[in-house]
C-alpha cells in the first residue's frame, strides 16, 4: 500500500514538473515575443523627443489657433541671403490664423511706418523680450539705416519655423497649401538642419519641399509659365558656398494653363529616409534623388578630390548631410538679387537687375505695376495643415 503511495506521489509531482515547465516556457515566449513585437515598432525615424515608432503622427498643426510654443518667428531684415526686399518679423498684419488657415501675407513697411523712414529712417530690431530678438544680424539683419540709395526693406512679410519645439531625422511631410498669386512673391516650405552639424550653408544641407513664383505670367525663354502654374523642390548641399549640387537634385511639376497652385489647394510631400528623398505634389512623385552607397552626395554633386569632404565621417555616408534632424520653416519672401526671379525674361517687366546695388530702390519706384496684383489674401501663402509621420 505504502508503495502504491509513492508510485502517486511521483506521478503527481513529474506531472507537475511538467506542466510548471510548459507555463514556464509559454511566460518566456510571450515575453520573447512582446520583446520582438517592441522591437519591430520604433522606426528609424529620430525626433527632438526621442525615437519614433513606425507609422507614428509626430508632428501636427491644422491651424485652430496661432501656436506661438510650436512656430517661431525669425525677426530680421537680413534678406535670407538673397538680397530680398522684405524684411521678417511677428505681426499679426503679416501671420495669422483664421478659420483654420494659417496666412502668411506681405504689406508694405511705409504702412506702418511712412514713406520718408524708408529712405531716412533706422530700423532696430534689437527688441527688448526674448521674442521680439533679432534672430539673424547677417547682412545688417538688425539694424539698418535708410538713404537715398540704401532704402530700408519695402515689404514686410512673416517667416515662421519649429526650431525650438520640433525637429526630425526621416520621415513623411504632408503640407497642403494654396500659393499666393502677385508678383515677384516668392512662397516657400521647406527645412533646415538644426545643429549645423557639418558646418555653415551648404554643407549641412537644406530641404526645399515647395518653392513658387507668384507673377500669373511669368515665363521662360522656352515659353514655359514659371509663376503660380510651376512649383519646384530642390536638395541644396556641398562643401561651402558657393558650391552647390543643387541642379543634380531639383525637380519641377506645371499644371496646365490657367490651373495654377494659387487657385486651389494641393499637398506638398516629401518622404525621407536613409536610402533616399522624394518630392511629392498630390502624391504624385516628381522626384527622387538616391546616391549610391559608397558615393553619396559627395558623389552627386560632382565636387572631385581637390576639395576636403565635410561627410567623410558622417554617420551615413550615402544620405549625409541628409542625416541629421531638421526643422520645419514656412515663409513669404518678395524678390531678391540671387537669380531666382532672372533678368531678361520675356514680358516680366522686372524693375530691377541682379548685379545692381540699387535693386531694393529699383523695386519700390516700381511699385505702380506690381502692387496692384496683391489682391489681399490672394498674395497670401494658405496652409491647410502641416503633417509629418516616422516612417
């Protein structure tokens, strides 16, 4: 009997055994798997917070209200480099939100503060709060003096970016938006990396997902509307300036006669990953730049071996300087002397040369002919929304 017992017992406990291993092995699988499951969420996509999950909403503004925590406007009268005639700054007159549109939208500076300061005046965007700071003393950006010859900035205009709230390595943009119409305005959405991390412009590189004319008839020599009817997305990136592979990585989408981007609203794209960068307008793709692994954009742009490499040590040798956070940067800009409003053009009756040092001067005694085509909100850059997701 007392055998019987402990033939039971043993039974009992190797049944118990058994079942205690299989519940242990089933534990160590879910775990495993919830692991692997964790794993296989987080994208490559890198943000100012941290890392993504894939297909993960990271950035989202459909303009309810004006968030000043999430835009930052640049204050300056420096010309983004371009010698532009506007000067940027945070106005409601030139950005605001209404009915759930974002408006960017010129004005004059003699509006504000009359004709006579444009020629004598001084302009001190030293201001004395954190946000009213100048945000960029290049090319007299924080002060100037008007003279006959060197006239003050004529338009005011607004440029707004996510530099201090949110910045992304990859991802998808979406931005839809409808393009002011007017001339000599220059609209654009676009990206800058935020640490500079191979050195000053171009060698960081930048991102331009939208950049437009607004002069309805503005043409090329080839006949080609290049106003409000063309929008082009370009990758500007080399050594130092003035090396620029940009013409390797610039495409331009046209819409037919009279169905310019200022009519309606379109989405803008960009997808950003660590093989390549497309452009997108309504999810059509107007272009792809993909370097090849070992040549990168060192490659592309064709800048040879007599010049030192700012990428030679970057983290991804075939995307760099395209791997890097960069922040978002919406803007209207008016004019300018770097070529992106060319002279000669036929019927542009443009007012002023690129190579004069009175362009700015030039533009305003213009202004007879170009003012009257900004029809108010019409010379506005609209935005819908602006989206971005980790891939």
């Amino acid at each position: 009997m007392a055998l019987v017992v402990i033939q039971f017992v043993i039974i009992v406990l190797v049944v118990f055994i058994a079942i205690f291993n299989v519940e242990a092995q089933r534990s160590r699988n879910k775990i495993q798997n919830y692991e692997t499951k964790q794993q296989g969420q987080w994208s490559v996509t890198e943000t100012n917070k941290g890392r993504a999950k894939k297909g993960e909403l990271i950035f989202e503004d459909e303009f309810i209200n004006f968030d000043l925590n999430t835009w930052q406007h640049e204050i300056t009268a420096g010309g983004g480099g371009n010698w532009e005639f506007q000067l940027y700054h945070n106005n409601r007159s030139n950005s605001y939100v209404e009915y759930g549109k974002l408006y960017i939208k010129p004005t004059l500076t003699s509006d504000k503060y009359g004709e006579s300061f444009l020629t004598s005046g001084i302009l001190d965007l030293n201001g004395a709060t954190p946000a009213d700071s100048c945000t960029g003393a290049q090319w007299s950006g924080c002060r100037k003096e008007g003279s006959s010859v060197n006239i003050i900035n004529p338009v005011m205009s607004a440029r707004i970016r996510t530099v201090n709230s949110f910045s992304f390595k990859y991802g998808v943009v979406k931005v839809r938006a409808k393009l002011p119409a007017g001339d000599w305005l220059w609209p654009a959405i676009w990206l800058m990396p935020k640490n500079q991390q191979y050195g000053t412009w171009p060698a960081s590189g930048e991102i331009d997902i939208m950049e437009s004319r607004g002069n309805l008839n503005l043409r090329n020599a080839r006949g080609l509307n290049i106003g409000p009817e063309q929008v082009g997305s370009t990758l500007h990136y080399g050594p130092f300036f003035p090396m620029n592979g940009w013409d390797k990585a610039h495409f331009e989408k046209n819409l037919l006669k009279d169905q310019g981007f200022d009519k309606n609203f379109h989405e803008y794209g960009l997808e950003w990953t660590p093989d390549h960068i497309k452009f997108l307008v309504d999810d059509e793709v107007i272009g792809t730049v993909a370097p090849t692994d070992k040549g990168g954009f060192w490659e592309l742009g064709g800048f040879g071996n007599n010049v030192d490499n700012p990428w030679k040590y970057s983290e991804n040798q075939k995307m760099a300087p395209f791997d890097q956070q960069f922040y978002l940067i919406m803007n209207l800009a008016v004019g300018g002397t770097n070529s992106y409003f060319q002279d000669n053009l036929p019927n542009s009756k443009k007012p002023w040369r690129n190579s004069s040092p009175l362009a700015a001067l030039d533009f305003w005694n213009s202004r007879s002919d170009w003012l009257p085509t900004w029809d108010g909100e019409n010379a506005a850059l609209q935005v819908d929304y602006v989206r971005v997701w980790a891939l």
